[in-house]
DNA sequence: CTCTTTCTATGGTGATTGCCATAGTATGGC
DNA sequence: GCCATACTATGGCAATCACCATAGAAAGAG
C-alpha cells in the first residue's frame, strides 16, 4: 500500500485521502534546489516542473496559491534542516562554545564543498528578492534567521555566557555564516569558514584563558 | 555648453565625440539602485529605462552587450565607490584596529538606515544569481570582494598584525558585513551592526590589553 | 456497482522578458 | 552646404513568464 511521507505542511490538507504520489515532494525539493543556485525569481516553474519529473497538468492542484505557496513549503523544508544541524552540533558540543564554533563553520563548509560551491543559502536568497515577496514568505524567511539566531544564543549560554554577551555573539555569528556563503561561492574555495574559525581561535584563547 | 561628466567607464569608446546627455549615467545608476533592492534578474530593462527617465529608443545605443553590460558598469560604480569609502576610514583610523572595525560597521549601518533598509550589497545580489551571470560580470563580483578584503587587510597589517591574522580577520570582517546586510534588511533595524561592534569591543579589549 | 477524492493532460490566456532592425533627428566640425 | 557622429522613435521579434479552465483518468470506500 506503500504509505508515503509528504509531511504536507501545515498548509491546506487538514485531512482528506493520504497522498497516493510523491509529485508533490519532488516538486518542493526541486525548488528549494533552484532557489538556492539561482535565486527565486530567476527560476521559472516550468524549470521546477521538469527538473522534478511532476507532470505538469498538476501544479496548481498541488500548489493552489501558486509559486509563492511553493517558495513558502521550500523555505519550511530549509529552515527546519538548518534547525535539525545546529541543535545537533550544539548537543554535540555542550559547553564548549569554541568547538560548537568549530563544528559549525565545519558544517557548513563541508555542505558548500560538497555542492561544489553551486549552493546558496536559501534565506539569503529570498532575502535579497524582497521586493517580489509577499508578507507571509517574508515573516517566514524573518523568523528563520531568529530561530537560528536563538539556538546558538542558547547554546552560549550553556557556555556560561551573560545573556547580552551570548546573544550578540550568537547574532554575529549568523552574520558571519551568511557572509561566509556568498564569499566561498565566488572564490569556490572553503578559505572564508578557515579563516573565520582562526578568529575565533584567536578570540577564544586569548578570552578565556 | 554644459560639460557633462558622464565617466563612460573604461568598456568601449576609446574615443570620438564627448557625451551630450546624461542618459547612460543615469542608466547605470538606476539600475545599480534596482539590482540592490529587487535583484539582477527581478528588474527589467523596461523599468530600468522608465524610471532613470532614459529615453526608450536608444538603450542599445549605450549599451550593444545589453543588460550583462549595464550590469558590469553599474558594479565597477558600486565597487569604486565601496573602496573609496573603505580607503577613507582607513586613512581616518590608522594603526587603530577597533577604531577601523567601529567606523566601518557604523557607517555600513547608517547606510542601511538612510535607504529605510531597501538597498542591499550589489556584490552580494549579482552572487546569488550567479548562473544568471557571464564569466566577464562574475568576476568583476569576484574581484569586488578581494579588492575589498585587500585594502582591509592593509589597514590591520599597519596595526601591527602578522600577515596572516590582518588577512584572516579582514576575510572575517567582510563575511560579516554582507551577512549582516542580509539580516538587517529583514529586521529592519541596524542592531545586526551593533551586536558585531560589540563582539569586536570584546574581542580586542581582552587581546591587545 | 457508484461515488468521492486524488491526480493528470491538454491547450490556452495575456503580459512581460531581453533584444534588435530600420529609420530619422540633432549637432558640431570643416 | 556637407558629412560624420551622437542620439532617439517606432515597431516588432521569438521566447518565457505565472496562471488557469476544462476535461478526464485512477483508485479506494461504501
């Protein structure tokens, strides 16, 4: 009978029949994929369609609202992997704010390296298209950059870092990731997340020594 | 007889007549504006021409290679300027490292501020598009970053900083500069900018005391 | 079987995209 | 007056954009 996931989001579908195809998915993988190489609106749906192997003449029955509902299941999908990894190198990490660092920056570049440097930073992406996005995507776009800000703040803390300090530093780090993205896809070369991680050595070793 | 200015860049025209009007540069100039607050593909030649008031009928008289011209030309004006800005805190602040990095992160902030958060980094725009992008027009993008982070790392290496730490730490500060752009834009407030001045604050207090 | 729901095929809409060919005007040098 | 250069107007190109209306297939529930 082969039960498919397709964790349907919270939109829409507050029940009705299981899905019976994985179009639906495909097509939100796919686009989330996109948007990272080539930003939204440089993406056409027609690309997404074909790329995913959906057929065509279902698209708005997946997607009522269209590219915008598309985008909103994407970012969804993206913001929730981010949260899974960092709250994975922080339990991994418990205390130690340099190596939680370390492992962070590690991550990230390994993910680049891996996509031989084609991936952006789906929230980036968005964030630097706002204007052809509507409120909703926005506010969700927002809140991604401030759940993972929140985690790494809590971790900090866990470090045993005043409020203040662990919440500005955890803010300068994002900065730093995001920063870090766009520079290593243009130099294709990991060289940006080493020399971040020197700073913090730097910074680490001569603060709390 | 109104000697106009008109820089014509360095692309085409070793010579012939002085420009009579105004409208390439005016050209250049929206679109730089448009490419920072909507994106490279997002803005298009119809509302790059009606809003710089240029006239319809001879865009590819200014430009025969098109909108991947128009865009080399508005990023040579964007680095130009984003260097000259860089040179001047330098010259303001020499051998003060914390002094350099506060000014900088300050006037990136009031920036942001004056344009009501609309303008984000062209540099960092055209990178999240790079497929939409030529090899000439990436590494202009490119070469905007290393120039950026070279005049950087002159300043710390004038601080005393080995070779290695000044470039490392300017790689560090541009990283965060553009990520914090990013994170500014969709809070709308500049206190991405002042969580980083206070991580540096903590950062050289405690290593140069 | 019937009925409901899920999903897909087809074929199209009007608008906009970047680009360009042709022709014509304006102006300054000689 | 003549001519070269600087610039503009007009009209249209093929392609793509997001979107949708209509119809029907597929399949599980009763």
């Amino acid at each position: 009978m082969a039960i498919t996931i397709a964790a349907s989001s919270e939109t829409d579908y507050v029940e009705g029949m299981p899905r019976k195809t994985d179009a639906r998915a495909r097509a939100i993988a796919t686009a989330q994929r996109l948007f990272r190489i080539q930003g939204y609106t440089a993406t056409g749906l027609t690309q997404i369609i074909e790329e995913s192997g959906a057929p065509k003449g279902s698209f708005y029955f997946h997607f009522p609202r269209g590219k915008a509902q598309l985008a909103e299941e994407a970012i969804d999908h993206y913001v929730a992997g981010r949260i899974a990894v960092l709250r994975n190198i922080s339990a991994n990490t418990a205390g130690d704010a340099l190596n939680f660092v370390q492992q962070v920056f590690g991550t990230f570049a390994a993910e680049m390296v891996a996509s031989d440097f084609q991936y952006g930073c789906l929230m980036q992406n968005l964030a630097n298209e706002l204007p052809a996005l509507d409120a909703e995507l926005t506010e969700r776009v927002a809140r991604g950059f401030v759940d993972s800000t929140e985690i790494i703040t809590e971790h900090f803390r866990g470090c045993g870092f005043t409020p203040a300090r662990a919440s500005s530093t955890a803010a300068a780090l994002v900065a730093a990731l995001e920063g870090a993205r766009t520079i290593a896809r243009l130099e294709r070369t990991p060289a940006i997340f080493e020399a971040l991680a020197e700073v913090s050595v730097q910074r680490w070793a001569v603060a709390e020594r």
